[in-house]
C-alpha cells in the first residue's frame, strides 16, 4: 500500500471518575499537607474510580464523548488501541473488552505497554496504519486506574496518580488537508527501568502470599532521578519534532505535555521560552494519569476553549520504560 494519506483528529473525548481524593483527604492518611504538595507537584486533587468502575468502563464512556464530537457511531471505528499500565486483566486486553461494550466485533484491538508514554506510542502506531491506507478511522485512548496499584502508605507516590480516560479518534484525511498530524516520534531507554517499576504479577514475580507481605503489587519509584530524566527527554522530544518539521517554539499554539509535575513543565517551558501560559496544565485537577494524562488535558483544553482547530500543537510525553515520545499536530 502506498503512503497517500495522513491522520488527523476527528474527534476527542475524556472521563474522569466522579470520586476525588484532595490534598486534604490525603492529609489524613500519610504525613504530608496541602502545602508541600501543592508546591512540589502543582497537584491539588485527583479523581478515583468508584467500587465496580473498571479501566475498560473509563474507557468507554470517553469514546461515546469522543465519538459524538467526530458525529460518528461505534461502527465507523476500523481499529481500536488501548493504551494502559493498569488494564481490566492481564488477558484479555482492555481494548477487546472494550470492543465488546462498545457492541463491536470483527475489528482488531489491542493494548500498548508504554506507561506514560503510551498515549504517544498509540497515536504513532494508529498513524502508520492510517497512512498506509490499511483503516480509516481508529479509537486510540489512554486510560488508567493506577490509584489501585499505589500504597497509600508511601507519602512520594500515593499522592501523585489518578485515575483518568482520554479518547481521541484518528481519521484519514488527504495529504492535501491542512489539519493533521505532521509527525511522530518514539524513544525509550530500557537502562532506566528500575526507575519506576510495578515489581509483581508478571513473570518474574508471579502473585503469592509473599508479594502482599512485601507489598510488591505496588508502584515503587526513584522520584528525584525521573524528575531529572523527565525534564531532559522532554525537552529532546520537543526539540526533535520541531527541527523535524521545520517549526520554531514560537509557533506552536500549546505545548500539551505529560502531566507529571508542574515543576517538570515550567522547567520545559523555560528552556523553549514559551510562554508558561502556552502551556496546557490538567495536573492540578486531575493528578498523573500516566497514559490518559495528554489525552484528558487535551479534551480539557478543548472544552475550556482554548485548544482551537487550526492550532499547532506539540504533544510531548515520558513515563516508566523510561520511554518518551511526541507528536506535532495541526488540530
Ligand atoms: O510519570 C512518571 C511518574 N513519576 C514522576 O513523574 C515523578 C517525578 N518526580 C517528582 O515529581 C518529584 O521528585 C516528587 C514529587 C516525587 C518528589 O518531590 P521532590 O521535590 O523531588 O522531593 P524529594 O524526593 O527531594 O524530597 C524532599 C523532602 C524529603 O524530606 P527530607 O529528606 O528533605 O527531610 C521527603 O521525605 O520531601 C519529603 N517528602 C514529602 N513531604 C511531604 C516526600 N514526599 C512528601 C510528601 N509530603 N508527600
């Protein structure tokens, strides 16, 4: 199949479970306050799925927002990609549940392992396979409920994660067309993988008795040395696909990073010298969502209305791996 075609976003959509978990509530459960968290991450409360609430269900009703925006119907989707670190189960992947919920069958899915990262990596393989010509219109979410994965006993991580869904629909578009995706590009360093890391339930440490006593089954995470990696690949990654296209820093409308910590943000914004307000922050409200992170502050910028078609826009992610990656996209 030729390259004659390219991806553009036709719609985009996000869910955030109704329970929050504030600074205040955090309070009570470790030793920490409102204001060193404020001031060390920017995050002032995070959204936790509710007893029953499953990824696969945040992911689901992000794609019926997403599907109304593009005026499309769960038929017209030709693929579906999940980007997830804390998926239903194992087996099956959240993206054939979700296939199932949405009332589909026949179409491919599967779910990507890219942490925070993956909403990238999604984008970038559901952008290859529109290109080719090979589907016309693909689901590329990222959801996560990671707060089921963090000890709310560890002060550095339990109070970092939420638990988001973002949904975006890629469609194919001539390459004529202004709008659309200019490029992607995907990177990891597996050196760094102890970096942060979900020690048990693979492979290497099956469930037992013993996981629970060591908690295991927890997140574990050398926070200062990510922070320092964070700031460095992402300005690498923006870097990368401004040059790649041609662009300057100037140019771009808004930065859409990974919402890790406002601190890694404002450093980034400092080194391309955008404007902090150029910036799209999420985090205060929502937390990291690892891989729903781009796609929520995304919809959020949206309905907030300042994201606006026709803008450039430079998405920018890292996460556990360490991966990281970008995308450069007129909306
Ligand atoms: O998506 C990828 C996932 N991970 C990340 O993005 C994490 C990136 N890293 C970070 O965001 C930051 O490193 C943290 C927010 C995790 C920590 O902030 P920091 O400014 O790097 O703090 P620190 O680790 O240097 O710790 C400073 C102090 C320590 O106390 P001492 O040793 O100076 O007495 C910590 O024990 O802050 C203490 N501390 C806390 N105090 C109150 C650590 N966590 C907390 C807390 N509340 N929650």
């Amino acid at each position: 199949m030729s390259k004659n075609y390219k991806s553009k976003i036709a719609g985009v959509g996000s869910y955030l479970p109704e329970k929050i978990l504030s600074n205040a509530d955090l309070e009570k459960i470790v030793e920490t306050s409102d204001e060193w968290i404020t001031e060390r991450t920017g995050i002032k409360r995070r959204h936790i799925a509710a007893e029953g609430e499953y990824t696969s269900d945040l992911c689901y009703k992000a794609t019926l927002k997403a599907l109304s925006d593009a005026k499309m119907k769960p038929e017209d989707i030709s693929m579906i990609i999940v980007a997830t670190s804390s998926g239903d189960q194992v087996m099956p992947s959240t993206a054939c549940v979700l296939q199932n919920k949405l009332g589909l069958s026949g179409i491919p899915g599967f779910d990507i392992a890219a942490a925070c990262s993956g909403f990238i990596y999604a984008m970038s393989v559901a952008d290859q396979f529109i290109k080719t010509g090979m589907f016309k219109n693909i689901l590329v979410i990222g959801a996560e409920i990671l707060n089921r994965y963090v000890n709310y006993k560890d002060r550095e991580t339990c109070i970092l994660f939420g638990d988001a869904a973002g949904a975006f629909i890629l469609s194919r578009t001539d390459l004529s067309d202004e709008h659309g995706i200019f490029s992607t590009h995907l990177h990891a360093d597996g050196e760094y993988g102890d970096l942060f890391v979900l020690p048990a339930g693979g492979s290497k440490i099956p469930f037992s008795k013993d996981v629970l006593d060591k908690n295991l089954h927890y997140v574990q995470m050398k926070g200062r040395e990510i922070f320092r990696h964070a700031v460095r690949t992402l300005t690498v990654c923006c870097k990368e696909a401004l040059e790649h296209n041609g662009f300057t820093s100037q140019q771009v409308d808004w930065v859409v990073p990974h919402q890790a910590n406002i601190r890694i943000l404002n450093s980034v914004a400092e080194y391309f010298e955008i404007p902090q307000d150029k910036v799209i922050v999420s985090l205060h409200e929502t937390g990291n969502t690892s891989a729903a992170s781009i796609p929520v502050a995304f919809d959020m910028a949206v309905q907030e209305g300042k994201i606006k078609k026709g803008q450039l826009l430079l998405l920018a992610a890292f996460g556990a791996g360490l991966t990281s990656g970008s995308a450069l996209i007129r909306y």
